[in-house]
C-alpha cells in the first residue's frame, strides 16, 4: 500500500475564526490539520460539501410569511397563544 506525499498548503482567515476553530477542534482531540484533512476528505468521498449551505436571506416566500403575520398583530387577527399545552389540545379536541 502506498502511503500518499504530503503536501502544505497555505490557508488565509480571520484571527477570530483561527481562534475558534482551534478551541472547538481542540475539544474533539483534534488540531486544525486533521480537521481541514477530515473536511477535504469527505468532501471527496461525497462528491459535495458535506454541509447544507444557506443563506441569511429569507426566500420570497419567508418574506411573505413573515409580512403576513405582522399584518395580523396589527389587525389583531391574530391566533390565541398558549403557555400550557395540555389547555391548548383541551381547547382544540373540544
């Protein structure tokens, strides 16, 4: 079995995300090589980003929902709350 040639590569972030990263890493025993390595690795093996990329940007649709229920705070259309959940399904079963 051949073992592959290593290589170094040369990786430009913030000071604070450094920081973090090595902390969180550091918590599961590994340092920022093995976790960069692990990263590219399954990137590989799955042919993707192994992590569901999104933005902070609502959708068309959010907008609208999200306007939607500021309109009916505003009208006072809006459904009853509930702080106790067994009151709640009494409410709705009868």
């Amino acid at each position: 079995m051949r073992t592959a040639k290593s290589v170094n590569m040369n990786i430009r972030m913030d000071e604070t995300t450094k920081i973090q990263a090595e902390r969180l890493f550091a918590e599961f025993g590994l340092n920022m090589t093995t976790a960069i390595n692990m990263f590219l690795k399954q990137s590989v093996r799955e042919q993707r980003i192994p992590f569901e990329l999104k933005t902070h940007i609502p959708n068309a649709e959010t907008i609208e929902a999200i306007q939607e229920v500021e309109e009916m705070k505003k009208s006072g259309n809006f459904s009853k709350s509930y702080k106790d959940v067994d009151k709640m399904f009494e409410e709705l079963l009868a």
